[in-house]
C-alpha cells in the first residue's frame, strides 16, 4: 500500500474525529460498547442542542457540538443499525433501509420516492447511497449572477473550501487529482477500476473526453479500524463491510464518545415555539408509541428536503399559523431533484457491472455553462451499476415485457451503464406540501410537486447524447437510455434575507433564533454534482459557526464525559 | 447446507442455460448468515396468501405470468410474493397524486383489466386464450399516458412491472438465468475488469443467442 494520506493525515483525522477508530478493530461491524455506555437525558433535561434526523448534516452537526462540548439529543425516526446485523448483500432485501412511509407525488414530472431518494435510520440516506462524494464548483454559488439562472448563495466557494477539505479527510474520499471546479487532490489513491469504469474510460478517451477515477468516500486501505472494500458492489444497500462511509461510522462514534445521545425510533412530530419569546423550546416526538416532548435550548431540523418541509409546515401556533418559519411562503419551495438519465451499452464481451462499487468513474467535463449550447449551466457523468431488480425495471419502463424482457436480462452480464446528473434549476413551484392523507403517527403526509422547466429539459437531452456516444465509442452493439431523477436538495433554502431564504448564510432561521436547518434542504442551488459532501460541509460550517459565534448563550459544559468513555473502553 | 438443497442449477422453465451449470445457491455457504436467512427464504415454502381475493388472483396469476414470460414450471413465485408484500405493506410508500397507494391501486387495475377481458371472453382474463392475453396487454401498453378505467395507464403499468420486476429478479433461479452470483458478503469479488471471471463465474454461451431489439 502506498502512503496514503495527504490533506490531513490520518492522525489529523483522529485528533479531530476519531470515529474510525472507535470501531471495533476485529468482528463486528458496531462499536456495542459505545452504545451500551452512551449517555442519556431525560425529557425534562434542557440539552443544549435537540437534533432532527441523524443524516449527513444531522450527524455531522451533532458530532462537532458533542466535541465542543455540547448536550446534544440527536433523534433518528429509524433504528440504530448494526452493519452486521441489520443490512444484506441483497437487492430486494434492502427495503427496509429506505424512507416507505407514505408520501405523495404530483406535478407534470412526478419524482418516484422511497429507494430512489431518501433513507431512515441512524446514517440517514448516506446509508444507502452511492458513495460519489465530489465537491461543488465556484460556479454553484452564484449561477444567477454568472448565467442569469438560479439564484447566488449567501456564501461563496471559500466560505466552505475549508469544510469541504476537512470532510473529505474524515470520510475519507479516495480518487485521482481533480482538474475541474477548484483543482484539488484527495486523501486515498484512486481504487482499481472494473469492466464498466474500463468501458467508460475506452469510450471517453477515444472521443477525447477527459475522466477521472473517484472521488468515492471508500477507504482504499485501512483506516482507523475500518476495513478495504471487497469489491462487492452492494453500495446501495448499505457496506456490511464498513469501507463505504456514512454518518454511522464516520462521524456517530465520535459524537457518542463525547457524550452526544443518539435516540433512534424517535419520529419528531413537531418543533414547539414558545409564544412569549418567539424562540424554539424543544421537539414533540414519538418513541415507542409514546409521545414524549423533549426540551431543549436550540432545534436543528435535519430531516432532509421533504420531512425537513413537511414537519416545519405542520409545526404550527398562533404566531406561525402557516407552519413553523414560513411567513413568507418560502417552507418547502424549490425543491431539486436531479435529471439522473442512465445509459446503458451491451457489449460482446462480458462487463459484469456489478463487480465493483457502482461509483468509480467521473467526468465533469460538460458541468458548466457551455456558451455555444442552448441550455445554462450542465451535467457530470458517472459510471452507475444497478443491480438486476434495478435493470429489470429500467426496461420494463420502456415496456419491454414477456420474452423480450427475459431475453434482455440473459445480457445482463454484457451490459455497462453510464448515469449522468444534470443540474435541473430552483423552481418555486416545485414544492412539498402537506396532504390530506396521513401517516400512521396522525400527521399529515408530504406531496412532492415536480414539474420541468424547458432547460432541465434540454440538459436531459444533451446529457443522454454524450453518453450514448461514448458506450458506443467503446465498442456497445446496442445502447438504450432510461430516464430518472435522483438525490434531492432545496426546500429550506439559505438567502440573504427572509424575503429570499428560510435560513441564513449559517442555518439559522430567520424567524427563530435557536431554530437551525442543516441538511440537504438548505442548498439554494445543485450544481451537477451529488450532494452529500456538500451538505455535510455546510453542516460542519454552520457548527462552527454556532460554537464560536453564537449569540445566544454559549454552553458551558466540559467534556468530561469523553474521559469516562474512554475508562470504560 | 447446499448439498441438501434438491435441485441444482435451477432457471425459470428450466430455460435452456446461457450460463451452463451455474448456480447460485451452490455458493451459499459462502454468504452471511443474515443475507442467507433473506435470500433462502424465497426458495423456501410461501407464507399462506392473504391480499389478493381469489377473484383477483385469478387475472394477477396469469398477468405475472405473461410479464415475466413465465408459463411453465418451475415458476418463480411471483404471485405468492407479491401477495406477501401488498399484505405487509412493505410498499415503496410514495404513490401518484392521480393513483391510490398500491394496495388498492392493484385491487382497481386488476378488476379493470378483468374488465376489459370480459369483453372478448365470457370469463374474463383468467379464461382468455394466451394468445388474447397478449393483445389486451398490447393495447394496454399502447395507450402510453392516456387514461384507462380512471388512471394514466403508464402508471398502473409502472405499478405492475415494477412489483413482478422485483419478485423475479430477487429469486436465485432468475440470477442463474442471467449469470448474477447474488450475495457477496463476506467473500467479495477478486477479479473486476472486462471479460474477468471468478472461479465460480461461468462464462456466457452467447453464440446460440441473437439481438432481441
Ligand atoms: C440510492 C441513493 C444514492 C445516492 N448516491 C449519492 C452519492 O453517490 N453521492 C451523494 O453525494 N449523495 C448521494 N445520495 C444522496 C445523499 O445520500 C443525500 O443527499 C444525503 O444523505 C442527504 O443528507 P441529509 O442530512 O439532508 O438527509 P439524510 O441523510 O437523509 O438524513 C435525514 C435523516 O432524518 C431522519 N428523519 C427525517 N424526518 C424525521 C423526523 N420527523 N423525526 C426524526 N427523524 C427524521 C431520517 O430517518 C434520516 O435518517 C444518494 C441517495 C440515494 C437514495
Ligand atoms: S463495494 Fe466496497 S464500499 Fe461498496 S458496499 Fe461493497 S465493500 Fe462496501
């Protein structure tokens, strides 16, 4: 193995972040100890910070505050898994790692929800996502003033250049030198590449198109005591192994170690609002079947883009009749979602996609604004490699059906597939909103409105274009394109001020002092890339930014908690 | 374990192999014990039916069959899964603002398309020949996004495809159809690249085989 670490060494992590080495070093998957030790609080306890959803910002956000010292009650509506314990090497047998319960969707382009967009659990979608893990580019943060599209952040690249470097030292992200956006390299060499990477970069070069290996958060080596990946190319229904990161093992075990709660079961049904001061005084929710109330001195929601809307908008009183922040209507509007078409090529020789981890491979190539092109801003390309069930259905969605969809499926084993990510714009009438059904706990369920504008359209267009061409470049005797959406950003989105966002350039919402957003739904725009990192980025920033500006009254609790863990380890 | 499982190198229909010889299930003693209490469970005995009535399994049945091209045995017991997931409501949980959620979006669409079957045989679909299936799916199918008996057709087609999809291509008799090991944990693959085989890979037989499209 070569020398590994770049930005941040290993022992940088540590210091900062010691998840990776609280894991159990030999059997196991879950650090059971560190669990059964995990400190509590009561209900009537007034924790400094009570966290909605244990996701990528949730979980990042209560790892920093438990290390600067913080009483932090992070609640999670699914369970606390176990790698070993709780998750299979199987496609079906995943179904239970998604969020299923009921939700609608309309619009003149409906998004399908469940597996394709959102998890549950203690890890939140990270769990089950791909473990494509690219930073945004400057462009992103200002695509109204370069392009006339979208809108400009409060921030700016910079802003979060630091946060991006530490995430991807904690995860940590493995992959080539990277030449677009800001150039910058990553902490792991690039992994081995598997049939379909090879056909996509035998494609790309012919036609001149530049690609690149990673960047993946997937350990390439040992690190702390997480395990290599074996290569087996079940990243979507959560690694078993520990190779692939997610809130659960790389930032989870840090935050119990310094005393953070973890309560898993818990589903929030609604953030309190004291009507004499206007401040947030902690959340109702249901853990068990009984509804509990726990008190708190901030709220962060970091529920993800529908439930973080959904719960906000039924988290109503006299002073917020029309839910909780939103009286300027702007709670669960522009919502994104990404054109995600996949292309697929059948070779003569055999691929076998699945014998690898789906992300290997990218290219951002066409991801800005092309001047010549009659669409703004664009799309990255990435090797994707849905597993049967997956496959199956993409061409039963062309209706391709009986013998013939038997027939495609005996080619499995030839078949490559490229995905791309276009960047569809902020719309604000691509919004949740509350329906009349209801769910299982009373409260009303999320509809999810999702209808294209003409150059989300276009991007689509261009998108499956390019990577038709570079399959058949490659060799394929037969490509096919199926259309999809994937990953979901915007619903609580960051602004100037309250006129144009929910929260401010730091998560915090406007209409609440101690109320903060620090999840997927607070990013104005999507750029082509997926969003993890990022939001996990924007978490850390607005933690810091809570720990050593905060106004309001700064806890003062020392870690002693950390000292007691680390006895009883 | 696998040496007391009965039938080896078993495909949907016993299909002639693509794959000769492979088979999944004599690997599973290379699997987790967690995903091979999941995986082996469907080729074990199916829970007793409890969702759909036998009115409407009488035109899922040979709608199941039809989709997935499966008219002989043995079958992949898709009906039976199905089944079990509707009664569990093990659903994705999202459903079309113009739909109800699956479970009474099948129970519609099914009596629909027994409808629509009565018209060209007195028993409905489940007495229809083949033959008259196929073409009532066609026209169906043919409808693209327009309405059928109250809802967008490509919806209720999504629907449908996407619960036999799921049943079928979870069950280790399809993956020695088409060659996909299934389970990979703790053992992993060694040896990615175009044209690299495991030991327990089988190369395809393609030459018999011609493109469908
Ligand atoms: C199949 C798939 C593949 C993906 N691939 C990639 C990829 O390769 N790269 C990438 O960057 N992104 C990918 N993503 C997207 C990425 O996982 C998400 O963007 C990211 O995890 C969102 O972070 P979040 O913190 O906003 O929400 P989440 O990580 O979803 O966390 C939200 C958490 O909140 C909990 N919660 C919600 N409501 C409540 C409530 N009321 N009470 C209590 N708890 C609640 C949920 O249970 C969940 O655990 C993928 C997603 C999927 C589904
Ligand atoms: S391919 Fe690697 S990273 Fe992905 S699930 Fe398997 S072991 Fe984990």
């Amino acid at each position: 193995m070569r020398t590994l670490f770049r930005d941040g060494s290993a022992d940088r992590v540590r210091s900062r972040n010691e998840s990776a080495w609280l894991l159990p070093a030999g059997q196991g998957r879950a650090n059971e100890e560190l669990r059964a030790t995990m400190r509590t609080f009561e209900d009537r306890d007034d924790v400094d910070a009570v966290i909605v959803g244990c996701g990528a910002g949730g979980a990042t956000m209560a790892q920093r505050l438990a290390r600067a010292g913080w009483r932090v009650a992070a609640l999670d509506a699914g369970p606390f898994w176990d790698p070993e314990r709780d998750w299979v090497s199987d496609e079906a047998g995943s179904h239970h790692l998604y969020w299923t319960e009921p939700r609608v969707i309309t619009g003149s382009d409906p998004v399908p929800l469940g597996s394709n967009n959102s998890g549950r659990g203690v890890g939140g979608s990270m769990v089950h996502y791909a473990g494509y893990t690219p930073r945004f580019h400057p462009s992103d943060f200002e695509t109204h003033t370069r392009d006339g599209v979208g809108a400009d952040w409060p921030i700016g690249y910079p802003d979060l250049k630091p946060f991006y470097e530490a995430i991807e030292g904690e995860l940590p992200v493995s992959g080539q030198d990277w030449p677009w956006g800001d150039p910058h390299r990553y902490p792991h060499t690039p992994h081995p590449v598997s049939g379909n990477g090879q056909m996509f970069q035998r494609g790309a070069d012919r036609l001149g198109i530049v690609t690149r290996v990673g960047p993946v958060a997937i350990t390439n080596g040992r690190f702390g005591h997480r395990q290599h990946c074996i290569y087996r190319g079940f990243c979507l229904q959560g690694c078993k192994v520990n190779a692939k990161a997610s809130p659960l093992i790389t930032h989870i075990p840090d935050a119990l170690a310094h005393g953070a709660e973890i309560r898993p079961d818990s589903m929030v049904t609604s953030v309190e609002v004291d009507p004499r001061t206007g401040r947030a005084t902690g959340v109702r929710y249901v853990r068990h079947g009984v509804e509990r109330f726990q008190r708190a001195a901030h709220v962060i929601v970091a529920g993800y883009s529908i439930e973080t809307p959904r719960l906000l908008l039924h988290s109503t009183s006299r002073r917020f009749p029309d839910g909780l922040a939103n009286d300027f209507d702007l709670v669960g509007r522009y919502l994104m979602v990404q054109g995600a078409p996949q292309t697929g090529g059948r070779f003569a020789d055999e691929v076998r996609m699945y014998k690898a981890p789906p992300p290997e491979v990218s290219s951002e190539e066409f991801y800005e604004t092309d001047p010549a092109a009659p669409y703004k801003r664009g799309f990255s390309i990435q090797t994707v490699s849905p597993l049967p069930i997956t496959w199956s259905e993409h061409f039963a969605g062309q209706g391709i059906w009986g013998p013939e969809l038997r027939e495609r499926m005996r080619d499995y084993v030839h078949w490559a597939c490229l995905g791309a990510l276009c960047e569809f714009l902020p719309l604000p009438d691509n919004r949740v909103t509350l329906a009349d059904e209801t769910d299982r706990h009373g409260m009303p369920v999320a509809e999810f409105s999702y209808s294209q504008c003409d150059n989300d359209r276009a991007l689509m267009k261009a998108a499956q274009q390019v990577m038709e061409q570079i399959l058949q470049a490659a060799g394929a005797e037969h490509v096919t394109t199926f259309h999809r959406y994937a990953h979901l950003v915007g619903g609580a989105r960051m602004g100037t001020d309250e006129h144009t966002g929910v929260v401010d350039r730091d998560c915090r919402s406007f209409a609440v002092p101690n109320l903060l957003i620090t999840d997927g739904s607070v990013l104005p725009t999507q750029g082509a890339a997926n969003p993890a990192l990022t939001i996990m980025s924007v978490a850390a920033r607005a933690a810091d930014r809570l720990i050593h500006h905060s106004t309001s009254t700064p806890p003062a609790h020392p870690t002693v908690w950390r000292e007691h863990v680390r006895d009883s380890r | 374990m696998t040496a007391r499982l009965p039938h080896r190198a078993i495909t949907p229909g016993s299909t002639p192999q693509r794959f000769p010889g492979f088979d999944v299930l004599a690997e599973a003693d290379a699997w987790d014990p967690v995903t091979a209490g999941v995986v082996l469970a469907r080729v074990g005995p199916q829970p007793p039916l409890r969702f759909f009535s036998p009115a409407q399994e009488a035109v899922a049945r040979p709608l199941f069959d039809l989709i997935l091209d499966q008219h002989q045995e043995p079958r992949v017991p898709v009906f039976e899964m199905v089944d079990q997931r509707l009664a569990e409501l093990a659903t994705d949980g999202w459903h079309y603002g113009d739909l109800p959620a699956d479970p009474q979006a099948w129970t519609l669409s099914l009596g629909a398309l027994d409808q629509d079957a009565h018209q060209q045989c007195a028993d409905g679909f489940a007495s229809c020949p083949l033959e008259d299936q196929e073409s009532l799916l066609r026209a169906f199918l043919d409808l693209g996004d327009d309405t059928w008996h109250g809802m967008r057709a490509d919806r209720v087609w999504s629907l449908w495809s996407r619960y036999a999809c799921t049943a079928f291509y979870s069950h280790p008799w399809a993956w020695n159809e088409i060659g996909f090991p299934g389970p990979a944990y703790p053992r992993g693959y060694k040896n990615p690249g175009v044209n690299a085989r495991e030991p327990f890979e089988v190369e395809d037989r393609r030459a018999a085989h011609r493109d469908p499209a």
